[in-house]
C-alpha cells in the first residue's frame, strides 16, 4: 500500500470587512472584476506559465 503525504497551508489575519465575490479559481470584491478576470486569463493577458509549473508532481 502506498503512503501519501500531504500539505496544508493556514492563513488569517484581521477581516477586511468587504464583499466577496467568487467565480472559478478566482476570488475578487465583484462579480464584474471575476468576468474581466476571466477574460484576461482567456486572452493570456496573465502572461505565460513556467514550464517547470505545467510538470506534474509525484
């Protein structure tokens, strides 16, 4: 059988006591800036991504 290991990352800290709007992978403040973010990732407006981020881990 094999093992797995796993990690957990906490955060917290003070609220920020503002909305939160939530869509996908992204987390903004407004439905609008989840759209506009969606589309800048769409367009490749984010830039690229690593090659070393794409390799899958074991």
């Amino acid at each position: 059988m094999a093992r797995r290991v796993g990690a957990g990352l906490t955060f917290s800290g003070p609220p920020i006591r503002q909305p939160v709007a939530m869509g996908g992978p992204m987390v903004m403040n407004t439905q609008a800036e989840i759209q506009q973010a969606l589309r800048d990732f769409q367009t490749g407006e984010f830039g690229t991504i690593p090659r070393q981020a794409r390799m899958r881990y074991r």
